[in-house]
C-alpha cells in the first residue's frame, strides 16, 4: 500500500536522511521548467505584444513567424502569442483551484473513512464508487452542463470529479497504517481522535497526496481546456486554450497554427506538472504503481 | 463461480442505480427554461401547462425520477426537446457510430498497451526498453484533442493520406475504415501508454512473486517461464484494461468533436449549445452504464481465468 516506510521509526530516519540528500539534477531542470510555466502564468499579460481580444481583420490567419505576430494570428486577425500569454493564467488557475479544493475535501473524507467504523467506511467508500463508476470526462460535462459555461463552473465541476480519486488515496493510505503499533500507542496514551488524525495519521498520507495531486494538476488543466472547447468553460470572446483550439478547427487547412499551438501548450503545461509529479515521487521515496 | 457472480451483480446494480441517479440529478439542475425553448420566451399559462403536462414537468422531482428510470428500463429515453423526434433514435444511431471508434481505439490501446508493457517488462538490453517506455510515457501525456490536432494537420492536411473528418465518403458512403484511423489513434493513445505501464509493472510484479521464483527453481525454460508469467498477469491486465476503455468512452468525445464523427460525444455536444436536455441525459447515462457493465464483464473474465479472484483474494494491481 502508500506507506512510505514500515513503522514509524524507520519513516522519520528516512524522511530526515532525504532532507539532507541534495536534488538529483533532473528534479532541478524540472522545476526550472515549472518555475518559468509559473512565471508566464504571472507575467504573462505584461509580454503580450497586442491586445489578446483587438481583431485586425487584415492581417488574418497570418501565419507562424510572421512580422509583428510570433505566433500568427487567427481567424478574427487577433494576435495568437499575446492570447496564449494571457490564456496561460487562466489555464494554471484551473488546474490548481479545482485540485486545490478537492485535495481538501478529498483529504478530510479519506480520513473520515479510513478511521470512522467499517459501516461509515462502507457507506462513504460505496458512495464515491458511483462518482468512479463515471469516466472522468463524462462527469465533468454532466456537471459542468448543469451549471452552465463559465470558468468558474468549470472549476466546480472538476472538483467533484477530482474529490473521489483523492478520498480513495488517502483512505487507502490511512488504511496502511491504520494497524500499525505507532496508532496503537497514540490511541492508549489518550490522544483524541482529531489528534490522531492530524498527528499520526495526516504525515504518513502527505508524501504519496503531494505527487499525487501534483499530477492532478496537469490533468485538470487538459480537462479544464477541454471542457471550454466543448463550449462549457471560457467564453468568447476570452483568450483560453481550449476555445482557441475549437476556434481553430475552422482553419485547418487555412492555417494550422491557429489550433495547433493551443493544443501544444495544453501539452506542455500539462507535461510539466506530470513530470515534476515522477520527480516529487522519486524525491519522496513514494511508490507511483500504488498512485495510478 | 454461482456465488461470485450474484455477489458482483449485488455490487453493480446499486452503482447502475447511483449513476441513474447522478444523471438525472446533474441534468435536472441545468438552468434555463425547457418549455421557452419550445414554445419560445413568452408562451401563454395554458399552453406552458399543457407542455410541461406532456413532459411530465409539473410532478415532483422524485416521481419525475422514478417515472424516468421505468420509461428508461422499458427502453423508452424521451423525445429530444430541439427536434422533437425520440431521443431512442438518435442515441442508437450514435452510439453504433461511437463503438465503430471506440473498438478501433480499444484495439490500438490494448493491443498497443500489451506490446509495448511486455517490452518494457521483458527486453532485452537497455534500448529496446528505454524506447518503449519514451513511447509510453509521450503516448500517455499528450491530451486527446491535442492529438486529433496534430495527427489532422500532419496526416490529413499535409499528407493528405487521411480524410479530415466524417465517417464514411460523401459519395460512396463507404470506406470507413480508412475515416476511423486518425480519430482511433487519437482517442487510443492515451490508454495505450497507460495501459503499457500498468502492464509492465504487472508483469514485474508478477515475476517476482514466489510461486515464479519455485518455477524457476525447478528448472523451467525461459520460455515456459515467461508464458507462465504472461498467464499470471492477465487479471491485472484485464483490470487495467477495464478501467482505460472507461477512459477511452469519456476521451471519445473530444475526437468526435475535432473529427466531426457522428457519435455520442457528438451528439452530447451539439446538445448542450441547444439545451437538449432528455439527450445529455441519454448520452452521459448510455456512456456510464457502459462503463459500469463493461468493468462487471472483466470482474466476470478475470474470475473464469484466475481462481484466486473467485475465492476472494486480492490479486496484484
């Protein structure tokens, strides 16, 4: 299962030896790569050359490396660098609002679970089996199609889609050391159940949450720009990924690029957090088979 | 075997019910006014009631649900609000459309996914392993539609090897075949990369597990050991596989809309411009009870292959 090490002995020896060991290199280029995603996101509307949403019709569909438009513009003659730029912040906050809030809940329900009696669990676990029962997208575009378009439905939905993986990871992971013999001097030595949690049980679910969640993030950026290119997100005439992508269907043939670099900065920001995932868990010492 | 069948079925038929639930909850709350979209923004009181009496809208929320679950066991889905014709028609047209892709994609996932899973778990040398896994891993990173986007541009436009779009010539109305591949390759891949992970770490797994190790003590060919190993690990492969086609039914949509394949995910789509709410709620239900009944069948499968999981013992992944 998620435990990190054995008993508790041994988890604090090697959370300290891990403190004092140096980052392995690639974990270092990973992070850059992560930093300067970050920096884009923060910055990105001050290096925008034009207005992400000031038509020129014009200079319509020019296309990658044209004079004064980097990246070409699209249909409407708007600047496709300065709407990425500024789709950018708009991407990093779906992937981290969503993950944020349900890590939250995700984490207390697990918890709750994993140290309530065996018929709460029962009945909390056979519950979320029908949130899994839902492949990830098709909850998302039913909950999002009920509340409307809008970034911030957007968001909603994809919460409730990402509260069961997290509340079955840490049940699982509290399930772990539920037995162990550091639980059972806690409990004898009269610590409270809130305590235990907190205490006890939460630093032994941290590591394996954190890499989980870490890929989470990228996966809730793709599924955020998919659902504004399924028209349930973003709305024209905003600059977001995935509504230039849907944008761009139109002009395949006319200019690739209008789809085509949405659609590659999806990957990328979506890689970066998947990779700095793989780096957290070999930093951590966390067993990735157990995560997916 | 009896009794792990009917404990399955135990388990499925409250998770089938909880979904009904889910999906007729969620498309309950949509906002906006079905009846103003038929009858437009300012319909007369009499008319309105006549209308929402048709529907059914006028009874509470709960006998409106269990009103729908009988209809809907009885195969009767509605009538779809923006064309007034039954939703029952367009759902089976669609969702034929949708496994034409979804088996061509599911073939490429699991096919895929068991090649390059034994590669990784068993080559050879250093190469052929770190290939399989760069492949894996890109494969199982880059989202459907952004796939769908470059394999257009690359294979349709450029090439011009493929068609853009659609599912069968205008003209012909033929050659599907050649339509599926670029829409199957998309929604494939990603289930392809994690499929092969999984796999690989089954088949490791398995591998190093004692009843192997005996085998191998007692002098087994590599061979033999390998086909043992293979046949160990197929339950989990069978799981895996399960949950990746779920995966696979949701990613669907994404590619149907880029392809512009005439199926569910389509079909879902267009709906939800128009407000149709009788077919989201077809389309996302018939979409999750596939899921639910697909995953009872590998429950079924692994049981019949591997004695460990109908005597209730937890098995790998």
């Amino acid at each position: 299962m998620t435990t990190i090490s054995g008993s508790l002995g041994t988890a604090r020896l090697g959370r300290r030896v891990s403190r004092r060991r140096r980052l392995q290199p690639s974990t270092h280029v990973v992070l850059g790569l992560l930093a300067m995603l970050v920096l884009v996101a923060v910055f990105g509307p001050l290096l925008a050359p034009h207005s992400p949403i000031a038509a020129d019709p014009v200079h319509r569909l020019a296309g990658i490396g044209s004079p004064g438009h980097l990246l070409g513009t699209d249909g409407q003659g708007r600047d496709i660098l300065s709407r990425l730029l500024y789709g950018a912040r708009t991407s990093l906050l779906t992937g981290l609002v969503p993950v944020g809030i349900s890590s939250v809940i995700g984490t207390a329900l697990g918890m709750f679970a994993g140290l309530a009696g065996s018929k709460l669990n029962a009945l909390v676990m056979r519950v979320l089996d029908v949130f899994y029962a839902f492949p990830t997208v098709l909850l998302a575009i039913a909950v999002g199609a009920a509340l409307g378009p809008g970034i911030r439905n957007a968001m909603i939905a994809l919460t409730v889609v990402f509260v069961p993986p997290v509340a079955r990871l840490v049940e699982s992971a509290v399930a772990a050391v539920r037995g162990d013999d550091f639980m059972e001097s806690a409990r004898s030595s009269g610590a409270s159940r809130v305590r235990i949690a907190t205490r006890q049980v939460l630093p032994n679910v941290v590591a394996p949450l954190v890499v989980y969640c870490t890929s989470l993030i990228g996966l809730s950026i793709v599924e955020a720009a998919g659902l504004s290119f399924l028209g349930l997100a973003a709305t024209p005439p905003n600059a977001e990924w995935g509504l230039m992508l849907n944008d761009g269907r139109n002009y395949f043939f006319t200019n690739p690029g209008v789809a085509l670099v949405p659609a590659v900065a999806v990957l990328v920001s979506s890689l970066i957090f998947n990779l700095t995932g793989d780096r957290l868990a070999v930093e951590l010492q966390v067993d990735r088979k157990e995560l997916s | 075997m009896g009794r792990y069948v009917l404990l399955r079925t135990l388990v499925m038929l409250p998770i089938a019910l909880g979904v009904s639930i889910v999906v007729y909850v969620t498309v309950k709350i949509i906002p906006g006014d079905p009846v103003a979209s038929i009858l437009g923004s300012h319909p007369s009181a009499s008319a309105r009631a006549a209308v929402e009496h048709h529907y059914g809208l006028d009874k509470p929320a709960v006998v409106q649900y269990f009103y729908w679950l009988g209809r809907v066991l009885r195969g009767d889905l509605g009538e779809s609000i923006s064309l007034q014709v039954p939703v029952r028609t367009l759902v089976s047209a669609a969702v034929g459309n949708t496994l034409v892709l979804a088996g061509f994609a599911a073939v490429v996932a699991v096919g895929g996914g068991v090649i390059l899973g034994t590669i990784m778990a068993f080559a050879r040398g250093r190469s052929p392993r770190v290939v399989a896994n760069a492949v894996a891993v890109t494969s199982l990173s880059v989202p459907q539609y952004t796939l769908g986007v470059l394999f257009i541009v690359t294979f349709a436009v450029n090439l011009g090897w493929f068609p853009t779009g659609g599912m069968r010539d205008a003209i012909t109305g033929g050659a599907v075949l050649q339509h599926v591949v670029l829409p199957g390759f998309a929604s494939g891949l990603v289930p392809m990369g994690i499929i092969a992970r999984m796999y690989s770490a089954a088949l490791r797994e398995t591998a190093s597990s004692g009843w192997v190790e005996s085998l191998r003590a007692r002098g087994l060919s590599t061979p033999r050991l390998v086909g043992h190993i293979v046949y160990g690990s197929t339950s989990p492969l069978l799981t895996i596989a399960g949950l990746q086609l779920g995966y696979l039914l949701g990613g669907v949509v994404y590619v149907e809309v880029i392809f512009a394949w005439p199926g569910l995910g389509q079909l879902v789509y267009e709906s939800i411009s128009k407000r149709d709410l009788p077919v989201i709620q077809a389309g996302v239900l018939v979409a999750a009870l596939a899921f639910v009944i697909l995953n009872f069948g590998v429950d079924l499968l692994r049981a019949v292959i591997d004695p460990r999981v109908r005597k209730g013992r937890a098995v790998g992944v």
